[in-house]
C-alpha cells in the first residue's frame, strides 16, 4: 500500500525530437526504406507484365499461322469416266480424284517424267486436296465432263514452307554466257566467266567449317567413352578428314555434299541441281526440265542459293523447286483457314480442326452448369440464410472449403471410380466430364454464392420482416436478387476455370482420338484442353502450330468469360 500511495512522478510534457540531426538521419532513412519498397513493388509488377507479354506474345507469334492455309488455284480438267454414265451425289462422293488432281499438276508444270519425280509433285497436295472440287460437283453435277477451277489444298509441309519454316533463297544474275549440254537428267553447264567462284569459295569455307565441327565432335565422343575407340567417333573423324580435304584441295570439280546449302542453277526455263562445282564448268541434275540447250547471256539466267542445307528440311529441294515454280505461275494462293473452325481432329495436320473440341466442350459445360447452379445456390442460400449453426453444419463449411483446395486430378480418379467402374457410364463422353467438372466447380460457386449474400445489407432482409413478409420470401424476393450479380460473376468465374481443367478429364478417358463431332451427351468427345494436349505431343510442325492457335481460342474465350463476370459486376454493383 505504501508503494501504491507514493505519487507518480511526473516529469512534464513528453517532447518529440524532430529537430537533432540523429532525428533528422532516422526520417530520411524511414522515406528511404518507402522509396525502396515502392520501386521494388514497381520492379515486380513491371517484370510480371515483362513475363507475361512474352508468354502471349511468343502464343501469338506461333498461333497466327494456324489461321491461315495455302492453296493452288488450278484449272483442273474433270472427266465424266471416273463417276459414270448416270452421276449421282453417292459416285460423286466416292469416285477417286487423285488421278484428275494428278493431271492438273502436271499441266501446270509440263515435261515432268518419272515415277519419283511425279510422287514428289503429287505429295505436295494433300490428302484432302479435292474436298473443295468434291464440294462443287455435288453441288453443281453439270461440271463433270468441263474444267473447273478450284483451290487444291497444300500437304502440311508446304504449307509449313510458305509460313517460313523452309529455306533462304539467295539469287543473283552472273554476267557470262552459259553453255548448256542436255536438258534432262544430269547435265553440264559451261561458263564464259568465273560465275561460280564465289559459290566454290563458300562451299570449300563450309567444308572447313563442318569438319572443325566434326572433329570436336568426335573428340567429345571419346571423352565420354574414356579414350575407348569409338565407331561413331571414328565416322566423325573420317568425314572431318574428307571435308578437310575437300577444302584444301584445288581440284577443278568439287562434290557437294547434301549437308551443304544447296546450289542451283535457273537456265532456259529449267533448274538445275549442282552436285559439281568449279569457278566456271559444273555439273548437276535436272530438276525442272529445260526447254533447249541455246546459251543463256548474262541476266537470262540465274544462279540460286537454298541456305538451309536439304538434310535440315522437311521439304526437299525439288519441292521446293515445284512450290516456287507454282509462286512464279501465279497459282498459289493464302487465305483464312475456315478449315481450323468446322473439321474435327485430324491425324493430317492440315485438315486438323477444333470443331469437334468446341462442340464437345460446350456440351461439357452445359452438363456442369445444370447441375451446379441451383445445386451451388439453393446449397448456399441453405448455409447463409437457414442451416441452424451446430457442429454439423460447422464441418459442412470446414469441408466445403477443402473441397475448394483440393487437386483437380482427385475429382478424376473421382469420377473414374464411381461414375465409369461403379454407374459404367460411357467412357469419353461430356455427360462424365460434366459431372466431374460440376463436382470441381462446386464448391467455388458455393463460396461465392455465400459471400454474394453476406454482401447484402442485413437492414434489407429486416426491412422485408418488419412488413409482414415470411424468412423466405424476404430472402427470395429481396436477399437474392440483389445477390444475383454476385453469384453470376462467382458462376462465371467457376465455369472458366472448369474450362481450362484438363487433368480430371483425362482421367475419365477424354483423351481419345475423336474425328466425329459429337452429337449428344453420350457420344465419345473431346474438349478443347484436352485437343491441346493431344497436339502438344505431336511431333509434326504443322501440329505445333495447331496448338498454339487453340490455346489463341481457349484464351480468347477465357478472356470472354473473366470479362463478361467483370461486366455483371461493374454493370450492378451497389454501394450500400
């Protein structure tokens, strides 16, 4: 008691130092430090935005080609033999068109002989080349026995040739005149000047450069086998040695090797692949006929360079001879690739769509959003508005929260054991991949639907009270439509992200190779994720590009939706 009853010493107003120098040090430090943190936070956000431009731009970059398709506008000549004397739309649609396509190329480009030759100039085509001339006899039977004009789809690897996954063509116009001996097969072409000096000298450069290549290389193999001989090794060196020599040598006529950039020339209409090579005399094979064996002055004919050497392309040099030659006629054409949007899957990448995937997908998503809106909302309106607070309605929110944090691969193997093993619903259907997708959105809805009511102020459901109105109706006919906004906007928000779910659906089998578009619940389908999927592992260029413009699609409609539930949100937000 005597300690408590002492006064509390009391020394005055406490003053605060703002004036010292060491206090003056600590305030600059304070505004350093919040200059540090803001520019961090800058750093952050600019690197994330860096980060996230590139990814959707190096999309972009790789997706653009997807919607666009090459063609060769051609004049094909139809005869009446091929569908019968009386056509009908049954032999139209099963008559065989690659002989008539056969024979439009080959007008086009005259004097092609050769069983390999003709082989290389019809694979350029696809195997769905004459669906557009199909297309216009059924529609018109009165052109069989006339030439008509249509489009003939190029095969993947021209396609892929005119998008720049080819070569460089280098070309000039030597100034001497050449001298030409023969006009098919292998031929020689005599110069008056030295108009191939500079292709030998970058051809004995090369060969310099690929055996240092070859040697290093052999010497890192039998690094790796311990200084053991090595067969692989021993081929590496043996090549280094030759191409050493090939570039030492001052011999007249030096090989070209295909792992070279090829050299042609374009003399008399005609190309010629050079397989010798000397500062004025070479030698080469005939790769597009030539129509004479007069000399060609400076300027009427051209040496050309295909950068990329022929072992490192996909199309060959005399396809590309054949798909240039079609550029200079004028028959090639570019357009958008409305093929992309109305074929399904495809084991050719040129006729490969997202048709089927599409429908498959909005098929998909109807099943999921029947059977989780009301389920989600009359689940939440429960919870919120009329579940008495016990422990028992406690854990129901304990779990639906988890259920929220689970992995979306459980709700599979969820699926995969009740709905296929146990119920022995049909495998690959949306009717499945919906069920399991409403069981994944579930909860998100729930959640939002609950937070939408809470948003609500408690004054209007009182207010609703004090006049007479039942809980119910106050809570249908006041609480919920003004949480409606809300619960759409968590509703849109789920459906997206059971969009872009591709884990669960693999696990109920939606991963197969669907070619027909579905055309109920039941039918085995494909969704647009898991189109991606199946395409991202596909090794053809064309394939890859196909990925990249699906995920263009699914971004797309993904940026719809989180704009849309955007939208509804700014559209009928209140301030209470």
């Amino acid at each position: 008691m005597t300690d408590i009853a002492q006064p509390f010493p009391f020394s005055g107003p406490r003053r605060l130092d703002v004036t010292s120098e060491e206090a003056k040090r600590r305030i600059k430090a304070r505004y350093r430090a919040e200059a540090r943190f803001k520019a961090y936070g800058l750093i952050a956000l600019l690197t994330t935005t860096l980060f996230v431009f590139a990814l959707l731009g190096n999309i972009v970059w790789k997706g653009l080609p997807a919607f666009v398709e090459h063609r060769l506008v051609m004049d094909v000549a139809v005869p009446a033999a091929p569908f019968g004397e009386n056509p009908d739309a049954q032999s139209i649609r099963s008559a065989d068109y690659f002989p008539i396509t056969r024979d439009a190329l080959k007008a086009a480009i005259p004097g092609i002989e050769g069983r390999r030759t003709e082989r290389t100039l019809t694979g350029l085509l696809s195997s769905g080349a004459a669906d557009d001339l199909r297309g216009k006899l059924l529609a018109n039977p009165a052109l069989i026995g006339t030439t008509v004009r249509t489009h003939l789809l190029l095969s993947d690897d021209a396609d892929m040739y005119f998008k720049g996954r080819g070569t460089e063509i280098i070309q000039r116009s030597p100034t001497g005149t050449a001298r030409v001996t023969g006009t098919r097969g292998q031929v020689k072409i005599v110069s008056t000047g030295d108009d191939f000096a500079a292709e030998l000298a970058a051809a004995k450069e090369a060969y310099l450069a690929k055996s240092s290549v070859f040697k290093a290389e052999s010497a890192r193999i039998t690094r790796q086998a311990g200084g053991k001989e090595n067969a692989q090794a021993k081929e590496l060196m043996g090549d280094a040695e030759r191409y050493a020599g090939f570039a030492a040598a001052s011999q007249v006529n030096l090989p070209l090797d295909p792992r070279l950039s090829s050299v042609l020339v374009a003399v008399n209409g005609g190309l010629v692949k050079l397989t010798e090579l000397s500062a004025r005399e070479v030698s080469g094979e005939v790769l597009l006929p030539l129509t004479s064996e007069a000399p060609a002055g400076g300027g009427t004919w051209r040496v050309l360079t295909y950068v990329t050497p022929e072992a490192d392309r996909k199309v060959s040099d005399l396809e590309v001879a054949f798909l240039e030659r079609f550029r200079e006629l004028g028959k090639l054409e570019a357009g958008f690739n409305w093929r992309f949007f109305t074929s399904g899957d495809s084991r050719e990448p040129e006729l490969a769509g997202i048709r089927g995937a599409i429908i498959g997908t909005i098929l998909t998503l109807t099943v999921t959003l029947v059977l989780c809106l009301p389920i989600g909302v009359m689940a939440a309106i429960y919870l919120e508005e009329f579940a008495p607070k016990n422990w028992f309605t406690d854990l129901l929110e304990v779990n639906i929260n988890n259920l929220a944090a689970v992995p979306s691969i459980v709700f599979g193997l969820l699926g995969l054991a009740v709905f296929l093993n146990f119920f022995d619903m049909p495998r690959s259907a949306p009717l499945v991949g919906g069920l399991v997708l409403a069981l994944l959105v579930l909860p998100t809805i729930i959640i939002a639907s609950r937070a939408a009511l809470k948003a609500v102020p408690p004054s209007i459901k009182e207010a609703a009270l004090g006049v007479g109105a039942s809980h119910q109706q106050a809570v249908f006919h006041h609480v919920l439509p003004l949480a409606l906004p809300g619960i759409m906007t968590g509703t849109i928000i789920g459906m997206a992200h059971a969009l872009g779910e591709t884990a669960p659906l693999l696990m109920i089998g939606m991963v197969a190779f669907i070619v027909d578009v579905p055309q109920s619940f039941t039918q085995s389908a494909t969704v647009l994720p898991v189109q991606i999927y199946l395409w991202s592992d596909l090794p053809e260029a064309a394939f890859q590009t196909r990925t990249a413009g699906a995920i263009l699609v699914l971004l797309g409609v993904l940026f719809a939706m989180n704009g849309a539930a955007i939208w509804l949100r700014k559209r009928f937000e209140r301030r209470w």
